[in-house]
C-alpha cells in the first residue's frame, strides 16, 4: 500500500504502478522491482525537470508581457492603469454572461 500511495505522489499513472506490483510476485530478492524501479524514478525526474523549465519558461514570458500591456495601456489611457483590474473583471463577467446564453 505505501509504494501505491508514493506513486501516486510523484504521478506515476495506474499502469506504471501496476507493473512494478507485478514485478514484486517475481522470487528474485525484489531486484526486478528496484530496477524498474530506478528507471521509473529517474524517468519521472526528467519529465519534471522538463515541465519546470516549460513552466519558467511561461512565466517569465507572461511577465514580460504583462509589462508590454501595462506600458501600451499607460499610453493608451495613463488614468486607467490603476483600475486596469476592474476592467479586466469587467469584461470577463461580461464574457461569463455571454457563454451562459
């Protein structure tokens, strides 16, 4: 039960859990399952080294553009600026109301 509940933990799906419960029928000492083991685990850690780059990598490119919106909104309408928040709020209870009809 504790290695189902630290798979589910890391995000192995219920297939990757699967496989190594059957490896652990196998009379080997639990060799087969900790190999597979480690090869789980370190294919788990690259797929989320990955997904922490592309996440960065996301927000750094929002923040950039938050300031791009916030310097064409300056320009635009410098008295807006400071309520661009409610605007926002605004339209998508605006946008909410027009997918409900």
């Amino acid at each position: 039960m504790m290695l189902i509940l630290r798979a589910k933990r890391v995000g192995l799906s219920l297939a990757e859990i699967g496989e190594l419960l059957d490896l652990y029928e196998i009379d080997d000492g639990g060799f087969a399952q900790t190999a597979k083991s480690l090869g789980v685990c370190r294919d788990r850690i690259s797929a989320l080294e990955q997904q922490r780059i592309d996440i960065d990598n996301a927000i750094a490119e929002l923040k950039f553009n938050a300031i791009e919106l916030e310097q064409r909104l300056a320009r635009m309408r410098p008295e807006a600026l400071p309520r661009a928040a409610d605007y926002d709020l605004a339209l998508r209870q605006r946008l909410d109301g027009a997918e409900q009809d």
